[in-house]
C-alpha cells in the first residue's frame, strides 16, 4: 500500500511539474465544455454544429485563459475536432477538414513575411532605422516620440508579427533613450521620459498595426472575413488596405505623440543628447552592411510587387499574388545569404503561427458552412431590429461592442476569431448595401485599435507594461483616450476618405 502511495505521490509531482498547463484554467475550460455539450441543441442547429460551437469556444476560452501555448490550444482543436467527427461522418473526412486550412495562401503569407521580418533584426537593419529618426527629430522628448513613430511605421510593412516590430525592435531603442537620460523605473525616474516613450512605442506599434495587411497575423483572417460576409464582392488585398487606412492611420501617427505628450507629459521637455547619443551609436555600427543593402533591396522589391507596379506597367498577366510575392523575397534573402536556412527553421514565431492561425481558420470555415454563422447572426440581427434603432445606429453600436468587448481578450486573434464574421455578417444585413463598404471598413480598423486598450490586450502590451514605465491606471486611462480619438478619426476622416476612393 506505501508503494502505491509513493507510486500515486511521483505521478502527481509529474504530473504537477512537466505536464505543460495550468491545472485551474484547465479546469475551467474543461468545465465549459461540459456545459456546452450538456446544453440542449439549440433550434436551428444539428446536433453536429453545437457540438463544433461547443469545440470553439472552449477552444477560445482556453486561449483567454492561456491554458498552454496558443499553438498546443490549436493543436488540441484539430485533434478533438477529427475525433469527434463534427464536421464529417468520418475520421478521415474529419481530419482532411481539420486540415484543409493549412492550404490557405492567406495562411503562407503571414508565416513567410514573419521569415522575412527576422532578416530586420539579425542585420540590424531595425535598429539603424529607429537610430536614424532619433538623430533626425530627437531634440525634444516630443521629437523622440515621432521618431519612435517614424521607425515603427517604416517597418510595419514588413514585420507581421507586432511583437517582434515593436517589443522587439523598437522598444530596446526607447529604453536605450530613457536609460541615457537617466529614466529608470528601478530608480523611481521613469516619469522623466520614459514613461511618454513607453506610450509612444505602443500606440505607433497599435496604429501601424492597422495600415498594412502584412503589420500584425490576424490581420489575414480578417481579410478572410470580409471576403465571406460580403460574399467575396469585396475583397481587401495587400494594396486595397494600405491605401484605405493611408489618410486616416497616417492622421493617427501625427497626432498620437502629441496627443500622448499631453495626456503624460514627460518631465524632461528638452533632450539635446539624445540625437548625439544616436549619432554616436549610428557611428559605431558603421555604414551600411551588404547583409542590409540586400534587406532593402528586398523590401524595395516586395512593396513594387505587392503594390502590382509591373501590371500597372505591362499588364494583367504580370499581377502576382501577394503570398507569391512573400515567397520570391524569402528566397532572395535566403540566396543572398542575408538569413539561412536555420533562420527559417529556427524562427518559432512563424511555425507556431501556422499552427494555431490555420486552426482558427479551419473552425471558422467549418462553423459557416455548418450554418452556426448564419444563425447567430439572425439571432444578433433580429435582436438590434427588435430595438427600433436605425441602420446608422445599428452600425455604430456594432462596431463600438466589437471593439471595446476587447477587455474581455488577451488575444486579438482569439477575439477576431470568437465575433468578427458574425458581427460583419448582422451588420451587412441591417446597413444599406451602398455604405455596406464604410462598415466592413470601420470594423477591419477597429479589430485594431482596440488593442489600444489594455496591457494585455495583444503581444507588445505585457512586453512594454512588464519594463515598468507605465502604471496600470496610466495604462488604461491613456488607451481608452487614444482608442475613442482612433476611432473619432477614422469614423470622419476615414469614411470621407473612402468616398473620395469611390468606395461609397
């Protein structure tokens, strides 16, 4: 009997310290599963479709509660997904489903513009870019500010992971700046500069975010959404969103420093040293490396090409798909030398992404082609009409719940995936088909601003909350502000903007 017990007491410390999850929000979510399929099947679903909701929104509340990785949370989806046999009659009808995501060009350009983005940070490229801007506007801590700004904007294009863009490359320079003017949280200075840099460095990085398909991964899954609630009609590629979020995101960039300089002023207005300090750091990296001629050359190559220059030039046989164009620059950095083949293999970001992006993916197409889509969005759309407001306002507060549901997610992704067709879906039947555009546009803006809001509420958050220059309460003060100006501005200038492109 005391060698069961002793057998029992080793399996639970195993149990306890290599088994990867956290045993409450295990639990928990594991409860909601329960709940979920000991709910009677709904009117209008099959038993096959509840038991698909049932899988997603535990899927969902596990990635809220971080359970695992994200990636092991998707892995657990498809897994459960091709037992069950929800979406086939069998298990390998159920596993092709599972599967068929990973297909997805969508799916390949994000993960291969993360490979690309690493090319930035190992020649160094990132930090002689935000260097440069400092040295250029940094007389005045304001003028930091733009610069930060500046670097972040510049490569948003091309880093698709806003963690990396702006927890990794950025944020080390604007702690560099603050430490060299003395802001330390350690020290209790960080109010100096720091903490007005801090908010900077993450409001450039939520509003670049939303410019360019390719500046943060949901960005595709919400390309994905639009394409299906408008019944492919409008289609958002690589060139259609940067030009519609051009006018307004570019306003947004221009008046968020300010905007930040006045909600936190930093206690050091003038900061004479900083443009030297990065003077002398842009000296000691020297000039220009072949490695980050080539990375620039690459990007010069990718912005012709996903911007269709050659078939404004020589015609439509000449357009090339954007994920063919992700694919043409990897192999040009890989050729060159400039990133190699353990680059690839080694950058876990964009594996990982694979992973949990193509299983969100493949539950979303299978919840609408089950109908779970259509029939939550009758539910919502009769329930706004049962109100007696207008389409106006039906819109409005669409959007508005959309966005600001946001302190319930730490996860964009999880939080695009958990409501945004199904609020596109209602708010395409209720918004007259001539502004159907202004809406899907105002809801493609909104899924990021809303990551304005909480220190959590997308990758970059923890790593520039976590370096201790901004509290909590500044936190969320100054994320509410620059989320209901964000949104002032691209529901004004914006909307007029995309009259003039003769969207409405």
């Amino acid at each position: 009997m005391a060698k069961l017990l002793d057998g029992l007491r080793d399996a639970l410390r195993h149990f306890r310290d290599a088994v990867p999850f956290r045993v409450v929000p295990a639990a928990i979510a594991t409860a909601v599963l329960v709940l979920l399929l000991l709910v009677p099947v709904p009117e209008g679903l099959t038993p096959k479709a509840w038991g698909l909701v049932a899988i997603f929104l535990t899927t969902i509340v596990a990635i809220i509660l971080k359970v695992m990785p994200i990636g092991v949370m998707a892995m657990m989806a498809i897994v459960i997904v091709a037992l069950s046999q929800v979406t086939a009659t069998s298990s390998g009808g159920a596993i092709r489903d599972a599967l068929a995501s990973f297909a997805s060009p969508l799916i390949w350009l994000i993960v291969v513009a993360i490979l690309i983005s690493r090319g930035v940070k190992k020649t160094g490229l990132g930090s002689r870019i935000g260097l440069l801007f400092i040295a250029l506007l940094g007389k005045r801590a304001i003028g930091i500010g733009y610069g930060l700004a500046a670097c972040d904007l510049l490569l948003a294009p091309f880093t698709p992971s806003n963690t990396a863009r702006g927890g990794g490359v950025v944020h080390p320079i604007m702690r560099s700046i603050a430490n060299a003017f003395g802001s330390d949280p350690a020290q209790g200075t960080q109010r100096k500069v720091g903490t007005y840099l801090a908010l900077v460095n993450m409001h450039a990085n939520t509003i670049t975010s939303g410019m360019f398909l390719t500046a943060t991964a949901p960005n595709p899954l919400v390309v994905d959404y639009v394409a299906r609630a408008t019944g492919q009609s409008f289609q958002l590629s690589w060139t259609t969103w940067a030009l519609c979020m051009l006018l307004p995101g570019l306003a947004c960039i221009l008046a968020m420093p300010l905007l930040v300089y006045l909600l936190s002023p930093p206690e050091l207005k003038e900061t004479p040293d900083a443009a030297g300090y990065a003077r002398r750091e842009l000296e000691r990296l020297g000039p220009l490396s072949a490695r980050e001629k080539i990375m620039l050359g690459t990007f010069a190559l990718l912005l012709v090409l996903w911007a269709n220059v050659p078939a404004m030039l020589f015609g439509p046989a000449f357009q090339l798909d954007p994920t063919v164009v992700a694919f043409v620059g990897l192999f040009a950095l890989i050729i060159t030398g400039t990133i190699d083949w353990d680059d690839v293999l080694s950058e876990k970001s964009a594996w990982d992404t694979l992973i949990w992006f193509g299983a969100l993916v493949m539950m979303a197409e299978q919840l609408n082609r089950l109908g779970v889509i259509a029939w939550f969005s009758q539910g919502l759309k009769d329930a706004i009409a049962g109100s007696g407001m207008g389409w106006q306002a039906a819109g409005a507060v669409l959007v508005l719940l959309f966005v600001f549901s946001h302190y319930l997610f730490a996860s964009t992704t999880a939080h695009i995936s958990a409501m945004m067709l199904a609020f596109l879906t209602v708010g395409l039947q209720l918004v007259p088909a001539d502004y159907a555009v202004p809406f899907v546009l105002m809801m493609t803006a909104g899924s990021t601003i809303m990551m304005t809001l909480t220190h959590y509420a997308t990758g970059t958050s923890p790593v520039i909350f976590g370096s201790g220059y901004v509290g909590l309460g500044e936190w969320w003060r100054v994320g509410l502000v620059m989320c209901v100006v964000e949104l002032a501005i691209y529901g004004s200038l914006g909307v007029l903007w995309w009259k003039v492109l003769g969207y409405w």
